[in-house]
C-alpha cells in the first residue's frame, strides 16, 4: 500500500515536471506577447517607409524588428525569396538595402527540438511511469513467491554479540546451557565416548525472564550461525507455508552446521495438537509436524541444535518432549532477591550514576519483578532523570521509578473533588492500617491518594523476605486488607463508592481459589474444577464441573465464609481505631504519599502493636 502510494506521487511529480517544461517552452517562444501580424504588402509598405530594421526568415515564418523596438511576424510564400517577393510589391533596392535580412537555419538543433519535444516528452513520461508500475509488481510477486522461504535472522555479528555474561542469575540455566556449547565446541568428545547428542533445548520460564536473552548468549560464546525465528512467522499471511518454512529453516541450518536453530515462542506452533477448535489450526499442525519430522531426521552426529522459548510448557504438544526432540529443559525463573541484584547492576553500566546508588536496596523493594521489568526500571529512572535535568541517575529516581513500572505512571493532573480526596484517603487509610494491625499481613512500604495508571490511590505492601509459598494465614491477612479499603469507607461515610471495585474482585478470586485450588477450607484438600484453555476465536478459559450441584452450593458457603471472617476481622479493627484511621487519612489530605517511616510512627503513636489481631 505504501509503495503503491510511494510511485503514485513520484508519477504525479513527472507529470507536473512535464507539464512545467512545457509551459516554459511555450513562453518561450511567444516571448514577445501577441506580437503585431502584418500581411507582406502592409510589410513592403513599412520597408518602404523605413520602419523596418531586420527581418529572419525561418522557413516561411518572418520575424521582423521595428526600428522602433516592437516586432511583428508575417509569413512569405513557400516558394519565393523574401526580397524578391518584397521587389515585387514594389520595394525599392536602397529601402531594402537598409534592413537586415538574415535566415535562420531550419535544420539546427532547436529546430528539431522545437518538433519532436512536444511528442517525445509525454512519450517519455508514459514509459516511466509503465517501468515504475512494472517495478512495483515484479517486487510484490517476488513477495509473493518467496512466501515459502524463511524469514531468518543470522546472529554472528560482534556488534550486538550476547554473551553468559550478560546474563545474570540462573545459574543453574547457564550450567545446563554450558554443556550445549561445549557440545558445540567439541563434537568429537562427547561421540567418542558414545553419547547421544542433545537435540532439542526447551526454555522455559514465564515473559521476561531472559530466554531470549540466553539462546543469543549461546550463540555468542558457541561462535556459530545462529538462526532466530519466532514461531509465529510460521503461520502468518498464507496458508501451507508454515511446513514448508520449517522445511527451508533446517536445511539452511543443516548446510552451515555446526549451527543453533532457535524457534522462539514456539506455543504458536506447539499447541497440543487436536485441542481447540479454532479455524487455521489445521496449518498449525502441519507446522509442527514438520518440525518433528526434521528433528527426527538429524543424522547421529550432525551438529545442530534446536532451541525454543515457550512460557506455555503446559500446553505443549507430549510429542515435542519425547527424548530425542525437546529432551532437555531448562527452567528460567523470576528472579530471586540477589538475581535482581545481579541484574539491576548489569543494567546501571553504562549508565552515569550516582555514586550512592545501592543496587541491594532496589532489589530489596522489587519482589516478583522480571528481568524485563528490572531492564525498564532502570531506563524509566534514567529518564526521569533526565527529565529532571540532573547530570546522574540519583538512587531515589530509580526508587521512584518502581511504582511507575509496577502500577503505571502518576497522574497528578487528574481533577479530583474535596470530598473524592476525602474517600480515597480514608480508603488507603483502611488498607493500610488493617495491614499494619495484623501479624501475617505485609508491612506497608508506602501510602499514597495519588493515582496511578486506574488506581485512585495505592498502597504498597512488601512482604520481609522473598515468598514461594503461601499459607492460609497469609491469605487470611491479605483477604482482610484487601477489605480494608471499603470497610473503611462504610464505617466512616456509611456508603460505598466504586472504588473498592477491584479491591472486591480481587478478594473473591482469592477466596475461590483458596477453596477449590488450594484446599484450605472446610471441604477438605482436593480441587473442584478443571480449568483449561480453549483455542476458539481467540483465547478462553473454560472450566468445566467436575462435582455436584450440591458440592457446589457448599464451595459457595466456603468462599462466603472466608469473606465474611475476614470482612469482620477487618471492621473491627477499623472500628477499634478509628483515631489512628482518622490521624491516617489526615495526613494523607495533607501530604497525599506517607513513607513506611512516617506511617509507622502514627502507628506507634497511637500505642499500637502489629501483632494484635489472629484471625
Ligand atoms: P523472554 O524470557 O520473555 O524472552 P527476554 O530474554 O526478551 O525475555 O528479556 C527481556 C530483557 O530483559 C532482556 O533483553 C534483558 O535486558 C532483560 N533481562 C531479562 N533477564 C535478564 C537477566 N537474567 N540478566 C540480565 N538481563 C535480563
Ligand atoms: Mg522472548
Ligand atoms: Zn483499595
């Protein structure tokens, strides 16, 4: 469309070049505007009279000059001299002597010119917009036919070359990975001793986390073609490439072993096959069927390998796991506390910082944040320093960025009324001092009535110490904080506002999971429900029953339960201190963000210990 558009105006360009040439070649040689048209006798008579001072000829055309200055044409037979037609009209031989009679040569350059340009011209305009329109369509069939072909991309320049070190953390990652390159490296050690190559490298790990990353280390410390392909390049525009793509893929890979292939995001492709009812799934399968073709067919000892990222190992087709395909996986996992560490300081070089920047500190406040979402922090903090106009990144931009990142950026400007600040305060002040009073809840890190990204207002919570399992308890808490908000709101105003929406929603997903994923209520330890994804017209997830209507309505009273229990929990601990609520909310008007120090010493103040209440 573009390109169309493209040669469409360089066409409109040559037409008015065309348009402007010849209108420059038709002033020119009417320069002289409507000059005077004199029969020859009216002509004769001025030689006569000695008005005239020259005359050329040009063909049969006359130009003549006035001894005036102003000039005229006339035309002369076709086969007479123009001074013998003159003499015939009775000019005498010294009126005539006195004019200049010259003839211009009919035969130059000019003259030809002068005929052929207004033919030759358009003549050429034509031929170049036809080469153009041609050019065009020969590059699109060519589009066309190379359909088939794999859109590959070929890592072995030094300029962006990846390397382990740029990696930080995964350690474990990194070993298996090693064992790849040395492969690699050294074929003949590991056949000598009889050892079966490993075919196929599964990464996996949720968005973020640095497979991307670590495939294109791989190939930087192997030194070996490195062929990258995201699988959803598969399957696009036609159908029936997405087989014959693969096909191209492996040869090209084959032909410049040793070599890497890597198929990025490969759940495009690797869906379980027969699942979902989608249309074009047909081509899917195809696709990864072919895929499993070519790795089958890898001789013993051809020296390719196949990496693939996918963060759906779970919906993965069982075929691509079996050994000899996909065999190996290596896990990447969100990082842990000193992962993050690890990470952010990759990311600071290069950059001017100050020199109290604390890397540990950043790490300590960003649980749960991927490698991804640490690179950004870090370019969010630059930015804002830049914006700032400081000459170095200052620790607490980069602290101030982490809000940024995890909830969205401020919006100060947003309008808001006396008595909507009033709400959102006391509705922060609920979350945070329900969690401030109870033992299992995070300690609040930060208040705020600012809005953030949708959120009217926040507030933090950090848990001590890096989390991988979840108890009742802890869940009890959260339910309860997350009520804070809206029980805050009732008692104080006696209405509710809208903003506890997703604070509600939230809650109830916790407390139906508590009940049918993770066995923490009456009903015992097991699961109710089988979740699974369907492919139909995008993504859904479906549940399916798997109990009766009668289970049902219990699972129900459980969730209800939870909510109720923790409903109360909060609201009596908002009621029991209304003053710290009050005191609370103040101050938020007033400053609008409270930090953890200056939220725990209203806390203190009022002689409250965060360990009161048990749920
Ligand atoms: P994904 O797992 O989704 O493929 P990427 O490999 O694309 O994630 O990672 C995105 C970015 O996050 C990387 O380009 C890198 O800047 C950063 N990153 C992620 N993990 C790490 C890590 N372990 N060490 C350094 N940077 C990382
Ligand atoms: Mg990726
Ligand atoms: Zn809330």
């Amino acid at each position: 469309m573009n390109k169309f558009v493209r040669s469409f105006l360089i066409a409109l360009a040559i037409l008015f070049t065309v348009s402007f040439v010849f209108s420059l070649f038709a002033n020119f040689s009417g320069s002289n505007s409507n000059p005077q048209a004199l029969s020859i006798g009216e002509l004769a008579a001025d030689v006569n009279a000695g008005k005239i001072k020259t005359i050329v000829v040009n063909g049969n055309d006359l130009k003549v000059t006035m001894m005036n200055g102003s000039s005229a044409i006339s035309q002369k037979e076709a086969e007479t001299g123009i001074v013998e037609t003159l003499r015939s009209f009775g000019v005498s031989s010294t009126s005539l002597a006195a004019v200049n009679v010259s003839v211009e040569n009919q035969s130059g350059f000019g003259y030809w010119m002068s005929l052929l340009l207004p033919t030759l011209l358009p003549t050429l305009a034509m031929l170049v917009i036809f080469w153009l329109i041609f050019r065009q369509a020969k590059s699109g069939a060519n589009q066309a036919f190379s359909f088939g072909k794999v859109n590959i991309r070929l890592f072995s320049s030094d300029k962006d070359k990846v390397t382990f070190q740029d990696v930080a953390g995964l350690k474990e990652a990194k070993e298996e990975l090693t064992e790849v390159v040395d492969f690699l490296k050294h074929p003949q050690k590991f056949l000598e001793i009889g050892a079966r190559i490993p075919r196929g490298v599964l990464l996996v790990g949720p968005p973020g986390t640095g497979k991307t990353l670590l495939a294109r280390a791989v190939a930087g410390e192997s030194n070996v073609p490195f062929f990258h392909i995201s699988a959803s390049e598969f399957v696009e525009m036609f159908v029936g490439v997405g087989a014959s793509r693969v096909r191209d893929l492996f040869q090209t890979a084959k032909k410049a072993a040793p070599s890497i292939i890597f198929i990025d995001e490969i759940d495009a492709v690797g869906r379980e096959r027969g699942a979902g009812l989608g249309g074009g799934h047909d081509e899917r399968e195809q696709t990864l069927n072919q895929i499993l073709v070519e790795m089958d067919g890898f001789d013993r000892d051809s020296n390719v390998i196949v990496m693939a990222a996918t963060n759906r190992p779970d919906i993965l087709d069982s075929a691509l796991l079996r050994p000899g395909r996909f065999d190996r996986r290596v896990i990447l996992d969100i990082p842990d506390i000193n992962d993050r560490e690890e990470i952010l300081k990759i990311h600071l070089t290069g950059k001017k910082l100050d020199k109290n920047i604390d890397a540990r500190t950043v790490a300590v406040r960003t649980p749960g944040f991927s490698g991804a979402d640490l690179a950004n922090l870090v370019n969010e903090a630059a930015i804002l320093a830049a914006r700032k106009n400081e000459k170095v990144v200052m620790q607490q931009d980069i602290l101030d960025s982490i809000e940024k990142v995890m909830l969205g950026p401020e919006r100060r400007s947003r309008a808001i009324s006396q008595k909507e600040k009033e709400v959102t305060a006391y509705h922060e002040a609920g979350h945070a001092l329900v969690a401030a009073m109870l033992k299992d809840a995070d300690p609040v890190h930060k208040v705020s009535i600012i809005s953030r990204g949708l959120a009217g207002g926040y507030t933090l919570k950090l848990p001590l110490e890096e989390r991988h399992l979840r108890t009742k308890s802890q869940f009890l808490a959260d339910l309860a904080v997350a009520f804070g908000g809206y029980v805050a709101e009732t008692t104080v105003f006696g209405d509710v506002s809208t903003g506890s929406s997703s604070d509600i929603r939230s809650a109830t997903e916790m407390a139906k999971d508590m009940v049918t994923n993770y066995g923490m209520s009456d009903l015992g330890p097991r699961t109710f429900g089988k979740t699974e994804e369907m492919v139909f017209l995008g993504r859904e997830i479906s549940t399916e029953k798997d109990y009766s209507e009668e289970v049902g309505n219990k699972i129900d009273e459980a969730v209800n339960a939870f909510i109720k229990k923790t409903l109360d929990a909060a609201k009596n601990i908002v009621v029991k201190n209304r003053n710290a609520l009050d005191k609370i909310a103040h101050v938020l008007i007033e400053k609008e963000t409270l930090e953890r120090e200056e939220f725990y010493a209203i806390i203190e103040s009022f002689h409250l210990k965060p360990v009161a209440v048990k749920i």
